[in-house]
C-alpha cells in the first residue's frame, strides 16, 4: 500500500495539473478578430488630411492619385533647374505631377508652359489646372497646379513644394492667368 500511495498522489497530482493547464487555456476570453478595427486606409486619411487643407468636403477629394502624388513632394526644397526630392523648381514640379497624375508630358520652363495652355478665367479653373504668375517680371515666372477652392499647389523658393492659396495678398498681386492642358495637345 504504501506504493501504491505515494504513486496515486502523484497521479492525482499530476491530473490537477492537467486540468488547471486545460481550464487556464480555455478559460481566456476569446479575442473576436472582427471586433479590431483595421489601421486607418490611406485614401481616407489623405481625403480627411487635403479636404482640411483645402477648406472643403471630405468626398470631393476623390483624385487619390494626385493627393498621394502631393504628400510624398510636400516639403521638397526649392532648387532652380532641379527636378528630383533633393530640390525642384516650379516648372519642373508641375511637369513630373503632370506625368504622374495625368500621364501628360510637358516641357519647358514657366513661360513654355503658359504657351501650352487654352486661357482659363480665375472662375472656371478646374482642379489640375496650371495658375501662372508674373513676379516682378513682365513675363510670366512662376506656375503652380491649381486644386480646389481657390488653392494650388507649387514649389516656392522659400519654402519648397507647398499649398498656398490664390487670395493671399502676395499672390493676389502677382498672378497673371489660368490655363488648361487640353486632352489633345
């Protein structure tokens, strides 16, 4: 007996073990995959982010590609004649979005660029539209890409690939004209 003892506790014992094992395994909460919400989609979070700075609605941001385009340039610093992320110049930010966005090659500095174009009155510009300049010059010197809501985007000299808006006192002054790449040019 006392063998059989000593080994019907260890039994015993070693049965406890395997149900306490069992019952702490199937004992935790279930984790329900649907109940986890997945990361935020990127469309979404560039539509919440470009509508914000634009100072319009969520759901006419719908040209992901150009707003994705515009997200991965802002900040780019400003560098005349440089057409790469280590520095751009207005011309040559409007010709690579052009190529991304609209799959449309354009060529030529700001002026050539102007030549290009049908004229667009400040009323009907469009998103993608090109917004030219005459800073301190009798020609026209700088080009942006109009959005939305009186915004465009452009490479400033100062602060690189940004957003700025058509009724800023600077660019109130020193805007010349809209134009439109037409689908067949």
């Amino acid at each position: 007996m006392y063998t059989t003892r000593p080994f019907n506790a260890i039994l015993t014992s070693f049965g406890l073990s395997i149900l306490i094992l069992l019952a702490s395994c199937t004992g935790r909460p279930k984790i329900n995959h649907t109940e986890i919400s997945p990361a935020p989609d990127k469309t979404l979070l560039l539509q919440q982010k470009y509508a914000s700075a634009l100072g319009t609605d969520i759901l006419l941001i719908n040209n992901i590609t150009l707003y994705s385009f515009i997200d991965d340039w802002i900040g780019t610093p400003y560098l005349y004649g440089g057409k790469t992320k280590l520095g751009i110049d207005c011309s040559a930010f409007t010709e690579t979005l052009y190529k991304n966005v609209y799959n449309k090659e354009l060529k030529g500095s700001s002026r050539d660029l102007f030549t290009q174009c049908d004229p667009v009155s400040p009323d009907q510009l469009k998103e993608g539209d090109l917004v030219f300049f005459r800073i301190e010059s009798e020609s026209v010197s700088h080009v942006g890409v109009y959005l939305t809501n009186g915004k465009f985007v452009h490479a400033t000299t100062k602060k690189g690939v940004m957003i700025d808006d058509l009724k800023e006192t600077y660019y109130t002054k020193y805007y010349y004209k809209g134009g439109r790449i037409e689908k067949s040019k």
